[in-house]
C-alpha cells in the first residue's frame, strides 16, 4: 500500500502532488490500465514480442545517430 504523510505547514495540493508523482513511479496505474481487460497469454507474448522490437529499433536509431556526429 502507498501512504504519503503529511508534512508542516504543507498544502493539500502539495500533498496530492506528491502523492500522484510516487503513484505513478510506483507503476500502479499502468498495471490497473492493463487488467482492466482481459489478455489472452498469447497476446501477452505477442505484445511482449513487440515492445522488444521496439525497443532494439529505438538503440539502432540512437546508435547511428550518435555515431554520424
């Protein structure tokens, strides 16, 4: 569970910023977003697939970027 305390003489907003900003890193709402919806295990390994794709064509493109200056 995520509990944020409150500080002296802290604003609500304050504390409501804070509290979104360690929800977020925490990784919370992107694992509620993604079992909002029933996944087959195949689209898992699918999208799983995907996303590494992805990501070596991101380094490829980082890669020959910083190699041509």
């Amino acid at each position: 569970m995520l509990q944020v305390t409150r500080k002296d003489d802290e604003s609500v907003e304050s504390l409501i910023r804070r509290f979104n900003k360690k929800v977020i890193q925490s990784g919370i709402l992107t694992t509620a977003r993604q079992k909002k919806y029933f996944q087959k295990p195949i689209s898992k390994t699918e999208a799983r697939q995907v996303a590494i794709r992805k990501r070596v064509r991101k380094e490829q493109k980082m890669r020959e970027l910083l190699g041509s200056r």
